[in-house]
C-alpha cells in the first residue's frame, strides 16, 4: 500500500510539473526523492528505478549535462529532417502578427491577453454614417433590377457612393478619406449586404485595391496624387493579381515587367516593359488606374545587378497605350464589375511601381501584409451580412407562412434549420467584429484571416442553403419580389475568391500557423539557419517542455481535475474551461504531426485540414465567448450562447476524431486519443429544446431577433426601394394580435361553425365575422394584415418571351 500511495504522489507530483512547465531540475528533484523514499520504506526496487529516472531526467534534461552528448545530436537529426523553408513561404510566415491565435496554439491560452482587447463599438460619426448614409444606399437597390435589367448598379447610386466616400473609408482623414476604424468598415459592409453587388463595389477598393498598398507603401508623391481621388471616386481603382495560370498560387505569375530604356517626349525615360494577361479582376471593365502584380526583370543592369527582381507591384493608368480592359467576366449570381485586362508592350515610367524603384522586388511581400488585414474584413463582413439579412427573411417568412393551419415557424423540421441559421449569424458577427476589433488595436491577424474567410463563408453557403429550404417557392421563383435566390446564387464566388475555401481549410490554416503561430518552431528553424546549436538547445528544450505540459494538461483537464481559470461569468466559463482543453489537446497534436511527418506534413491536407478544423473551432467559440462577456446581452440570448459554443465544441471534437482515425502512426493516435480524450467526447449536437427556444426567437418580435439584426437596413423609407425586411418586422410586430385570430377561425372551422366551403383564408375571415366570432375591428386588422401577408408570400410571372436574349430565337410553341 505505502508503495502504491508513492507511486501516485510521484505521478501527480510530476503532472503539477509538467502542467506548468517548470522545468527537468523540479521534475529531477521529485524523482530522486522519491527514489530516496522508496528505500527508506522497504521498497528498493521501486526506489532504484525512481533514482534511474532521476539520472535520467538529469542527463536528458539538465542543461550542464544534456548540452554535452544529446544537443548536438538532436541538432544535426534537426537539420536533415526540418521542413524547408521557401522565400515565398517565409515572406508569408514574417507578415502579419500573432495574437490570440498564438495563445491557443500554446495549449496554455492566457485569456486576459484577449480580454485586454476590449470591444468597445464604433464612434458617433461611424454609428451616423452606417445609420444614414447605408440606410439611403442599400435603399437604392432592387436585386432583381441590378442582376438582370440592368447587369449594373443604378447610375444614382455610383454616384451617391462616390460623393459620400464610400470608397475612401480606409483613406486618412488627410487625404479626403473617412478614416474608418475596422469595426466600422466591417459594420458597412455587413448592412451593404443587403445586395452582393452593392457589397463588392464598395468592399474590394476598401480592402484589395491599391488604396492599402499605397498608404502603407507608397512614395510621398502617389500618396499626394492618389489617395484624394481614390477617396472622392475620381478614380476607379482594381488590382490584378490573378490570371489563367496564376489563381490560388498567385506567386506563379508568368506575367512580366523588363527593366528598359524608351524615349518619351523626346527624352530618355528608364521603365518598364509590361507583358501581363489578368483574370477575374473585380471593378476592372470601370477602372480608371490599374494596379498591377508581375514579376520583375532586369536584364541589363539598368536598375540593379540582380536579373531576377522578383514579384513587384505598380500602379498604372488605364489609358497607358498597349492596355487592353472593359471587357466583362459574368460572376455566378451577382454581377458586379468583373473582367480581364491584358497588356502587350507596355511602358511605363520606372517611378509607376507603388513605393518607387527602391521597393522591386517587394511585391509578395506587400500583398500578404497588407492581404491578411483586408480578408478579415471584406468577405467575412459579406457574409455576415448576407446570413443577418438571410435569418430576418427566413424568421419572418417562417411565422407567416402556414401550412396544415399552423406557422410552419412551429414545425420541428423548420426550427431546426432556423436554430442553425440563427447560431452561425450569432457566430459569425460576434469572430468578425472581434477580430475587427484586434485589428483597430494593432494587430495584423495572418491566421485568424484565413480562418474568417473560409469559415464564415462556409457558414454563409450554410445558411443560404437553409432560408432557401423553409422559403420553398418562394425563393426558387426568380423576379422583382425575389429577395433571395440572386444572393443564393452569388454565394460560390465568396467560397472562391481571395484563397478558394479548399486550398484555405487544407493548407493555410494549420499549414501556416504550425510555424507561424508555434511559440518554438520559428525559434527552432531560425537556430537551424543561423547553424546555432545554443539556441536551438534553448528553443528546442522549451519545445519539449511545451509538450509533456500539454499531455498533463489534456489528460487533467479531460479527467476534470485542476479546471483552468477564466474571467467569464458561470453561464460562459464552462465553454472558456473547455477552449482551454482542447487547446492543450491541439498543442500535442500539432507537435506529434509534426515530429512524425516532419515535411511530408506539407503534402497530408487532410490531416492538416482537420487539425486546422480544430483551431478555427477553437477561435470561433473564443470570440462568441468575448462578445457575450462584453455586449449587453438580451433575453434569450443564454440559449443562443449555449447553443453556439456546444455547436463549435461538437466540431472541434470531431475533428479530433478523425484526426485519431486517420493518424499514419497508430499506436501514437490511440495514445493521443487516451490523453487528450480520457473519458470519450465530452460535447454533443444541441439539444432539440435549445433548438425550439431558438427558433421561437428568431421568428417572433423579441429581444434576440433585434440585436441579431440591429445595424441591417430595416428602415423602409418613402423614396426607397421595397425593403422586406422592414415588412416582415412590421408584420411580426402585429402577428401577437393575429396569432389567437388565426386560432378561432381556424378552430370555427374545423367545428363546422364556419362553412366548409370557406377555403382561402380570406374567406374564413369573413365568414368568421358574419358568425359574429370576430368584432368588426378585428376583421379589419385580419383583412389588411392578410394582404401584407399574401404580397410577402406572392411571386413573379413573366412574358412568355421574356427571358430570351434574343427574341428571334424563342420557340412558339403551337399550342391547339
């Protein structure tokens, strides 16, 4: 018994050593006492093997010792089997910065490193912009009319966008801009999104036109000469980056600038020589300036003695001769300004590159750096928006649409897609507006960007999908009254643009953060390099600490002793304990893919998928977490956080199965599975409780439904086009007085009270009133809100020839 109770001591000793890395002299210390004990006791066989590991941990482990025989063969295995580091891939890895996506990566996250970062909304002038001028712009757009009758925005609305500067809003205040914070473009965005096209316009010269790259980059003199007009929508810019053979692997331009001389003018001018041929470039049949991606030579010495610049960036005109642009591509479901542009010997002053002479070459760089900044705000804040305008329709129409004399809001199968819509929109605006928020206080979130893009996109098919399910008929019937089957459609080309959601989840993520965010592995790669066998010692050690500290930490916390500490009231912190579980368990993992894969972990996508699964899942539920602890929370909303976090809790969790499942080294997956998951899955799908409270909400004039969709365009102005949204709250405000109406007629009926022949709903309301079972004030409110109801559920018809383009082509069919 007394050796059994020594046993345990040790082990649980040892675990609070590792738990909190403290180091191989506290774990040594431990040991040989321990051994020492066990002779004392009459145990000199357990005493021995104590005192052995001892030795061991002390030869292992202890710099004086292990410094002499281990280091420096640890450090020449290192340096065979390390993963080899591009130049491409290293500018990727040096740009941006690390925040709370390096924490959870620790398997220790520290949450008052998040917390520090408090959310505290938009300034007055923001909030009044995003009040007034989204309200007049999103209220000059009707989907149908852009998509199909005009292929285009209204002439009035580009130019409200540009005499409000709605394409200045990343511009300084200096130069004629708005000078927005992140939060604030964000929220423009997300009520833009009322309209793909609208959003695009006014998204992409914010975030992947040359506007960034300039205020970051440019010469004193572009910035001058640019930026005001850029703000004041003088200029129209685009960016091509992308062409036939240069989409995700946007380093593989073949398109190219030559280092020249020409005579302009009649003099002498050093520039460039452009050959390029761009695809997909959004605003490119409008621009007026063009910025360019290419890659750079310099044949005979004209501006350096390297041949081979490397990729560059500049800025070019659109009526420079050679350039061919105004054609149009048709992006799926949405047309906004989309075409090619292709130049053929085309010069250009050397003093065109963004940033001048001395900035060749550093083109990839500036892309990425300034990439990851933009893509946590343009196409996450799209999605969002489009998910809140997807949820208001879809809650509304739910609870006035009946079928089998009920709201189909009140039908399970309904409410579950309407719960699902409701947590990713509450998920989705709570990670964006956060990260948004990290971003106004400095930081540069490289990962966090590729995980908004892909998820949040991904979230947004989702819910697109669903609110065209409970919507039937209604949304499958394109026209005018058709608020959602263009968007529907759209939704490809957010899962495609700015890093396909494919290459993004199996590559980026994980693939980038492993070294990105690893508080080591850059420290370890930098040694390797440098052919520094003391740091390498120094990181590597460390490295190894890390590890055995994320095993104890798993295994503890998964057998629910020594819970971590987390600033979040009782309702949160049981989710904010369980981020920090699993972080452990994700730190493990990524070290044992990557000491057993090394650099075949490059080509395993699937592997480094799922475990990038993990860490998106992992800061979705940390941002949902901050919004709740920050925001003034409404009733209902406990449910809608419960809902979330067990949701993204779930997924995070079943990736690590798969990850269990399909792990190359099976003994090393069973051992992880027994570490990080001791008593099996802890999470599970949302309870169908959760799901009804939820869908109730959503569907009826509460608290939730407000501030899921406060800041949308839900006005409905007199000189403003159809607003449905504004119907389906003004309907929804009068349903509490029409819901126990419903209920008499429909019960007088079904009694026979009311005749049998009273089919359409019109028709039992007025036979209910000449039986006298409704008064007379009644039947008037159910008469006009019965009309709403049916303009809101009616769709479109059309000519018989009205979809042919061409009129001369359309079948006539004989009909007897």
């Amino acid at each position: 018994m007394a050796q059994l109770v020594l046993v345990l001591l040790t082990v649980a000793a040892l675990l609070v050593i590792m738990r909190r890395e403290t180091g191989a002299l506290a774990a040594t210390i431990v040991t040989g006492v321990a051994g020492l004990v066990g002779w004392l006791i009459g145990a000199p066989l357990l005493g021995t093997v104590l005192l052995i590991g001892a030795g061991a941990l002390a030869a292992c482990g202890l710099p004086a010792f292990r410094r002499r025989w281990l280091t420096p063969r640890l450090f020449s295995l290192f340096q065979h089997i390390a993963p080899k580091i591009s130049d491409t891939e290293r500018t990727a890895l040096d740009a941006g910065s690390v925040g709370w996506d390096g924490e959870l990566f620790t398997g220790r996250p520290d949450w008052s490193r998040l917390m520090a970062q408090r959310f505290d909304g938009v300034n007055e002038v923001e909030q009044a912009f995003i009040d007034h001028q989204c309200n007049i712009a999103a209220g000059m757009c009707n989907a149908w009319e852009i998509a199909r009758e005009r292929a285009d925005l209204p002439p009035e609305l580009w130019d409200y966008l540009k005499r409000e500067g709605f394409f200045g809003m990343i511009i300084p205040k200096e130069y004629g801009g708005l000078g927005f914070s992140a939060k604030a473009q964000s929220l423009v965005l997300q009520k833009l999104a009322v309209n793909e096209t609208l959003m695009v316009t006014v998204g992409v010269p914010n975030s992947l036109g040359p506007g960034e790259l300039l205020l970051k980059y440019g010469t004193q003199q572009q910035k001058d000469y640019y930026l005001p007009r850029l703000a004041d929508g003088r200029e129209i810019p685009c960016f091509g980056l992308t062409g036939p053979r240069a989409g995700s692997d946007a380093t593989a331009l073949p398109d190219t600038g030559v280092v020249c001389k020409q005579v302009v003018d009649g003099r002498e001018v050093l520039g460039l020589r452009l050959n390029f041929e761009k695809r997909w470039i959004t605003l490119a049949p409008i621009a007026t300036v063009i910025g360019l991606a290419f890659r750079m030579f310099d044949p005979d010495g004209l501006l350096s003695d390297t041949e081979d610049l490397g990729i560059t960036c500049a800025l070019i005109p659109r009526q420079t001769p050679g350039i061919e642009i105004g054609r149009r591509h048709h992006p799926i479901g949405s047309p906004f300004m989309n075409g090619p542009i292709k130049g053929t010997d085309v010069f250009v002053p050397i003093d065109t590159i963004i940033g001048g002479p001395e900035m060749a070459g550093q083109g990839w760089r500036m892309l990425v750096e300034c990439l990851s900044v933009g893509r946590c705000i343009t196409l996450p804040s799209g999605a969002t928006g489009t998910a809140r305008y997807a949820l208001g329709w879809t809650g509304g129409f739910a609870r006035l649409r009946r079928q089998f004399n009920l709201p189909v809001a009140e039908m399970e199968g309904v409410q579950e897609p309407l719960a699902r819509m409701t947590a990713l929109t509450y998920i989705a605006q709570s990670t964006v507006l956060q990260t948004a928020n990290m971003i106004d206080h400095g930081e540069r979130p490289a990962v966090p960007s590729a995980i908004l893009k892909s998820q949040l996109t991904e979230f947004q098919r989702r819910i697109l999908a669903d609110a065209m399910d409970v919507h039937g008929g209604k949304a499958v019937t394109l026209g005018p009254r058709n608020y959602l089957g263009i968007g529907y459609s759209a939704n490809p080309v957010a899962i495609t643009v700015e890093g396909a959601n494919i290459m993004t989840r199996n590559l980026m993520i994980f693939g980038q953060g492993a070294i990105r965010c690893h508080p080591y592995v850059l420290d370890e790669l930098a040694a390797k390099d440098a052919n520094d066998v003391q740091a390498f010692d120094k990181a590597f050690f460390a490295h190894a600490g890390l590890i055995f500290g994320n095993a104890a930490r798993a295994l503890t916390q998964g057998l629910g002793i020594g819970k971590a500490a987390t600033p979040f009231d009782e309702v949160a912190a049981p989710y904010a304990r369980d981020v920090a579980r699993l972080s452990a368990g994700f730190g493990l993992c990524a070290d044992a893919a990557m000491a057993t894969l090394g650099s075949r972990l490059k080509s395993r996508e699937m592997l480094s998928a799922r475990l990038g699964d993990v860490l998106s899942n992992l800061y979705l539920t940390s941002m949902v977490l901050k919004q709740w602890h920050e925001s003034d929370n409404v009733e209902g909303e406990a449910a809608l956080l419960h809902y979330s976090c067990r949701f993204l809790l779930y997924r995070a969790e079943q990736a690590f199965a798969e990850l269990f499942d399909n792990f190359p080294n099976r003994a090393l997956a069973r051992m992880l599975a027994r570490v990080i998951m001791p008593l099996g899955r802890r999470w599970h799908q949302p309870t169908d409780d959760l799901t009804r409270e939820i869908a109730q909400a959503i569907s009826r004039p509460t608290m939730l439904r407000e501030k899921l969709l406060d800041n949308t365009w839900d006005h409905q102005g007199s000189d403003q086009r159809d607003n449905p949204l504004a119907r389906y709250n003004a309907l929804l405000e009068d349903y509490p007085r029409a819901e126990p109406l419903y209920r008499r007629i429909d019960k007088a009926h079904g009694k026979g009270e009311i005749g049998a022949d009273a089919l359409h709903p019109e028709q039992r309301l007025e036979a209910a009133y000449e039986a006298g079972l409704i008064n007379e004030e009644d039947a008037i409110f159910m008469r006009n809100f019965e009309a709403r109801v049916l303009e809101m559920l009616t769709v479109d018809d059309f000519a018989f020839d009205a979809f042919a383009l061409h009129r001369d082509k359309v079948v006539q069919h004989d009909i007897a």
